[in-house]
C-alpha cells in the first residue's frame, strides 16, 4: 500500500521516525523508476537502522526499492511495488585497509572513487570497473555490472571476500570474511553478488586489492573490419599484461577502433604493446580511450534499448555479424562480451528475438524503455534455473519485499 504523491502510509512512516530519528526518514520530490514515483526515503546509519527499518518494513508489509548512488537504479526488470526508497548513502566509509593483505572494508554506501582513491594512496587498486561515476560498493555489488577491464579483473563476485547483509525480516548475516580461508561450504557471497538486492541488503563488505601496476599502456588502432579487430583483439587479450581489450564501431565515422590496455612491471607491457604493434599501426592512448569504449554503454537514447550478449570466444565473429548492421557495438574479444546499442527498442527486440547465440551464450538487456519492460522478461532464464531462483527467493524474502519484480518479471 503506498500513501499519496508514491509516499508510504503514515504509520509507517511513523514507526521509522519513532525507532530510526527524524533525521533517517525524509519526504522529498517523487523520484521516478519505472514509471513509479517515490516520493519518501530511509537511510538508516548503522547496521543495527538497517536491521530495524527492515524489521518494521516487514511488519507493515510495505516493499522498499533499495539505493546506492542511484547510477543503475532501472537495470532489471520492471518494478512490481514499492513504496519508498531504503538508501544506503549513510553506511559509508573505509573501515579498515590492509595494505600487508592487500584487503579493505568499505560500507555499502561508500563510492567506489573513494575506495580507489585510499586504496591508491598505498599502492593497490580496486579491482572493480563498473559504468557510472557515482557507483557505491553496494550498488556494484549488486548488480554485478563491469567493464571493460572485465579481462584483467574478472567478474565482481572474484573481488568478494566476505560481506554483511541484513535480510528482508531485519536478520544479520555474515559470509566469508577478510582471507579467502574464512569461506567454508557455500560461497554466499557469489549468491549476493548479481542478486540486485532481491535476497537482502548488502550493508558492508571485505573486497581484494591488486597491486597498482608499475606501468600500464594504453595503445589504440583502427581496423579495417570487424573480423580483422576480433582476430586481432583475441591474439592481444592472450598477452601477458593484458587487462583490457575492446573494439568499438564509430557510427559517426564508419569504422572500427581496437583499444588495449597492458599492464604490469615492466618490461612486459612495452613488449605487449610492441608486439601488437608489429601487426597494426597503432597510437599512443590514455585512460580516456579505454573509457570512450566503456562509454559506448551509455544510456541509449529515449526510446532505445542495450542489450549485453555472452557467447564462447570463439563464435563472436556470428554474432557480431548479426548485429553489426543495426547496432552500435562494444566487444570485449578475450571475454566474449558484446554490447549492442539500438535507436528504438522495436528495432533492438526483433534483433534479439532472432539471434542464434550458441550453447552457452545468453544476454541480458540492460536499458530499455519501461512500457517494453511491461511485455519482456530482461533476463534470458531457462525454466530450470527461474525455478531454482524462485525457491531461493522465497527462501530469503518470502514476501518480496526488496525490489519486488527487479530479478524475477512478476506475473502480469
């Protein structure tokens, strides 16, 4: 039940003003996602807030849309409810970093410029590359998005040691911890991780550092076809030093551009990049080169729809051949990776509705407009694994009342 003007009803409203504080439970300008207006915030500050403003939620029965910074807060499918915003903006903060482990302990909250920032200061980098400048630990926790460094540093749940959720009843748990010895039996973590803050809310979490390289070099080349930048970016992403390589199509130029990053001691990135320059010319670039190829995943335009595709390394070349003419495209070669950006939704859903992605490929359309949302499930599940996922669901939040519809597209 959710009050007037997306606010919910006053009692609950009260009870989070009367555990929590004034200060925790604001009303503000309805906030829209997809096409449902919120219009009142909880930010609890503590572990303990977090736990009670859960707690009380559940014994309302009203559905809260968790927040981080906000930067994918339409990435899922459609919501199904939801009556305020649960931000974890006051959970934030660098508890503990542990340059001898190469170990850190961050809130939620905290964005991941700061992370990266504290963790530089002493020689280590975060090894998380999420789209979005405003992107917090939680948040990119929970949608397990990356980019594209995605070769270098795997997927997120590799980056994982242990974290802290608070369920949707308001129960603490905690899985693994700061030394991958502490995880035993089941990897929760890996479960969180992707979950879209269906199954609880990530309340903090102990992440691995890398080492910062002592060099990195990014070189940048055009190529003159697609097959030619997906042999190439293959053969480079088989390089020692190599952490990320992409091929994007410029539709303003017509043509194609290969971006590699090499990074390590030296001498091995000057040799890689060598060694791919022997095969085309190349340019020196920077990190705004890598990120002009990560920046390909913007948000399409109105109206518009991204989808990412998986396949096996080997057959990228047919499934870039199937989209290359209707599309904007980013390929991570080394990961089997592909973007495809469409002007209209209409025109990106036929695309999809026809490819022939080999076993073992999937996709997932990560924006599109909402009255698509209304007809299309965003995830392509097989029936097994959705059942699997249902069970879970009601295992961890029987009332789905974290981001109801996000995962799972609710019945219509």
């Amino acid at each position: 039940m959710t009050g007037p003007g997306g606010t919910p009803p006053d009692a609950v409203l009260t009870a989070l003003r009367d555990e929590l504080g004034d200060a925790a439970v604001r009303l503000h300008e309805p906030i829209s996602v997809d096409a449902q207006a919120l219009a009142a915030t909880v930010a609890p500050e503590s572990a303990d807030a977090l736990a009670t403003a859960l707690r009380l939620l559940d014994e309302h029965a009203q559905p809260a849309v968790v927040r981080g910074g906000g930067e994918h807060q339409d990435y899922g499918n459609r919501l199904s409810g939801g009556s305020l915003w649960l931000s974890t903006e006051a959970l934030c903060g660098v508890d503990a970093l542990e340059p001898e482990d190469g170990v850190v302990r961050a809130g939620a909250g905290t964005p991941l410029a700061d992370v990266r920032r504290q963790a530089g200061e002493l020689g280590w980098e975060l090894p998380l590359d999420p789209p979005g400048e405003r992107t917090t630990v939680g948040g990119a926790l929970a949608t397990a998005l990356f980019g594209p460094r995605h070769l270098g540093f795997g997927p997120p749940r590799d980056a994982v040691l242990g974290l802290d959720v608070v369920l949707a009843g308001g129960q603490h748990t905690r899985c693994g911890g700061r030394v991958v010895k502490n995880v035993s039996g089941y990897d929760l973590c890996k479960l969180y991780t992707g979950s879209l803050g269906t199954l609880g809310v990530i309340e903090r979490a102990w992440l691995r550092l890398r080492p910062r390289p002592a060099q990195v070099q990014v070189v940048t080349a055009r190529v003159a076809n697609a097959a030619e930048g997906l042999e190439l970016g293959r053969a480079a992403a088989r390089r020692p030093s190599a952490r990320a390589v992409g091929l994007a199509w410029h539709e303003d130029e017509r043509g194609w551009e290969l971006v590699a990053e090499f990074a390590g001691d030296d001498p091995g990135p000057r040799e890689d990049a060598e060694w791919l320059g022997d095969r085309v010319a190349l340019e020196s670039g920077d990190a705004t080169d890598l990120a002009r190829v990560g920046g390909r995943r913007d948000p399409p335009a109105p109206g518009g729809l991204r989808v990412r595709c998986h396949a096996p390394v080997s057959q990228l070349e047919g499934l870039v051949a199937g989209l290359e003419t209707a599309a904007a495209l980013v390929v991570l070669p080394g990961s089997g990776v592909v973007w495809a950006s469409f002007a209209t939704a209409a025109q990106g859903l036929a695309v999809v509705d026809a490819l022939a992605l080999s076993p073992g490929g999937a996709y997932v359309m990560e924006a599109l407009p909402v009255e698509a949302k209304r007809e299309r499930d965003v995830f392509a599940l097989d029936s097994a694994t959705r059942g699997i996922m249902q069970r879970i669901r009601r295992q961890y939040d029987p009332r789905e009342l974290l981001n109801p519809g996000r995962m799972l597209k609710a019945a219509p």
